[in-house]
C-alpha cells in the first residue's frame, strides 16, 4: 500500500479518482494528518524555522554522486510503469 497526497483542482479528476474508490481499487482519506513544509499549510513561526534548519543542518548529507545515481534509478522506474 502506498499514501499519497494530492490536490485536485479538476472536478472531472475527482470524479475519476472516487469511481476507482467505489471500484475498490484506491481509498481516499479526507483528512490526512501530513506535516510537511512542502504542503501548503500555515506559516512556520521563526521558532519553528529555525528548529527546521538546526535540523537539516544536522542531518546526515549524500554525496551529489550518490543522489544522481539514486534519481537515474527512479527515473528508469517510472519510464517502465509510464510506457
């Protein structure tokens, strides 16, 4: 199982999206409890910035090497499921 989070900004896609929820094939959950500063959501206080960035300072980092040879492997992924 895998969650993901969308933002729908087409009726006719989420028409699509809850026929495959009356088929069974997907569920959706309305209220998902997802606390990411990609999302769009309220605005951090400056105590909550710089919590965040005392974190991903100290944060274990990957060499550029290793991240594109991460990626390539993703992206080879997704042109087999896509084609």
């Amino acid at each position: 199982m895998h969650t993901i989070t969308l933002q729908i900004y087409n009726s006719d896609a989420l028409k699509t999206l809850k026929t495959l929820e009356n088929k069974r094939l997907i569920g959706i959950v309305n209220n998902s409890e997802i606390d990411s500063l990609a999302l769009p959501g309220e605005p951090l206080s400056i105590t909550e910035f710089k919590n965040c960035i005392s974190e991903a300072e100290s944060s274990p980092t990957v060499s550029l090497k290793f991240a594109i040879d991460k990626w390539e492997s993703k992206r080879k992924q997704l042109q087999k499921i896509t084609k």
